[in-house]
C-alpha cells in the first residue's frame, strides 16, 4: 500500500456562528435526533489549538486560516477538499451555506503549487469526509447528501490513474469516514455497525486490492465514531481513553507498531465533528 510521505496541513479556527448556526443545528431537528449540545467556545477553541499542535509536534507544517463568522462550519475543512500527490479537487459541499469556505483553501493550495481543480456542476454533491483515500483507489459514500454520480465523476477526471467506487451509506449516517477510515497502510478501521458493515461489504466487493479491518465498538455512548482516526506517516491520531476506552484498547492490539497519539475535538463533537473533519493533511 501507499507510504507517501505528509508534510503540511491546513486548519482553520472556530467562529461564534458556529455554536447557533452550524448545519448539524438544521440536520439534527430535520431527522428527529437529539438538539445539539451547547458548544463552549472558550473550551472549543482551547482543544482546537491542541488538536492543531498535535499536528505540528507530528512533523507536519499547518497553516492555520482565519474564522469567518459568515461561514459557522468553517473549522471542518476536510469537506472542502480532496488531495493526492500535487492535485486538488475542490468539493461541493450539500449545504449552500458551506460553499463559500473553499475560496480561502484555494489561494492557499495554489500558493503553495498545488494543481488545482474544482466540482462546478450544479448537480454535484461532494464533500471529503465521504470520501476515504486509500492510497490506490478511492471510495466515496452514496449517501443521503451527496448526489454521487456527477461527483465521482469530477473524482475520476481529477485522478485519473485511481479507480474511484461509490459506497452505499443510509440515514443518519452521511459521510463514509464515519465508518470507516484507513489506520495504516492496507488497515481500515470499521465501526461496528450495520453501516460499518454494509460499508465493508462492498468495499470487498468493488476493491482492487486487500484490506484488513480493525471493527471499532458501536455503543452510541462512547465509543461512538472512533474508528474516525487520522493516520500518517506511521502516526496513528484516535480517540482518548476516556472517549472510547475499548477502541483505545484495540488500536493498542492491533497496531503496535505505530505511534498512537490521543487526541479529541472536545466540544466540536456537539456539532458533530471527528477528528479528520478538522484538518486536511497532505
């Protein structure tokens, strides 16, 4: 499997809007699940500025963007954009609030020399948390907010020499590392699920190459959500202890050989976030 190296990651910090106004307020209410827990800002900031050194004491250069208070999920920059070797696709997130945070990742990936492409269908829905980067090949969640046709099309164009496979997902769950992320090269792990494993299936089926799973506990307590995990250059980031003490226990099993960092998004998680929605590492 893949060993390209990561040396840089883009962040950005956390505006007041997103305590009302994120879209997790708006997809919470819209499906019938619990209202969104109050944020403390002051806190959040506080586990954001960890989470950003973290990456830095992991080797990687971050440059770290403004908030915008127009933009209240503005944080959660992994959606914005897909990256493989010196090539980016700028995505199309669902909500139409969120379209206007790709214009400040753009001057920064061009800056910095990237080729650069961008989703422009109206029909498009693509956002890069559904989409899981193995190194070989791509998949890209189907699920209820992406319309995955045009944008696994903008995929192929964009990296043309990946095969690019669509993943079935169903409600609430709409972005693919939700269930599954990779945890080394050639390791993915899988929440423990009906999704992680409707997921899995297919990528069985659709991959051409060969995975092994790690299955992450589901105990919509907890653990839930930890195999959303951020690996790189032999760093594994995952949950804490006390966040998914089992999954804690796996990652140490299963994966010796990495360097295993805790890490957490705190507060963000009340809107919904994991640790991969708030960085893009490439």
């Amino acid at each position: 499997m893949s060993t390209a190296i990561f040396t840089r990651a883009i962040v950005r910090q956390i505006p007041d809007s997103i305590a009302d106004h994120s879209e997790a307020h708006v997809y919470n209410e819209k499906h019938g699940l619990s209202p969104v827990e109050p944020i403390d800002l002051e806190l959040a900031r506080e586990d954001h500025a960890v989470y950003t050194q973290t990456l830095r004491d992991l080797g990687l250069d971050v440059t770290v963007l403004p908030a915008d208070e127009s933009l209240p999920d503005c944080p959660f920059v992994e959606d914005i954009c897909v990256i493989a070797g010196n090539r980016a696709l700028l995505t199309r997130p669902f909500s139409e609030t969120r379209r206007g945070e790709a214009a400040a990742v753009k001057k920064v990936l061009i800056d910095l020399g990237l080729e650069v492409h961008q989703v422009d269908d109206e029909d498009a829905i693509l956002e890069g948390g559904n989409i899981v980067f193995t190194g070989h090949e791509f998949f890209v969640g189907d699920s209820p907010i992406s319309d995955i046709n045009p944008g696994i099309e903008f995929m192929r164009k964009t990296f043309p020499e990946y095969p690019v496979h669509g993943i079935p997902l169903a409600e609430p769950e709409y972005h693919l590392k939700g269930v599954i992320c990779m945890a080394a090269p050639g390791v993915m792990t899988v929440c423990e699920n009906d999704w992680g494993f409707t997921a899995w299936k297919a990528i069985q089926e659709k991959s051409k190459f060969t995975y092994e799973p790690i299955w992450t506990p589901d105990s919509r307590i907890v653990d839930d959500h930890t195999c959303n995990v951020i690996y790189f250059n032999g760093n594994l980031i995952h949950c804490t202890e006390e966040e998914g003490p089992e999954s804690v226990k796996i990652f140490a099993e299963k994966l010796p050989h990495l360097n295993r960092v805790e890490a957490t998004v705190g507060e963000l998680a009340n809107v919904d976030s994991g640790l991969t929605c708030c960085s893009i590492i490439f």
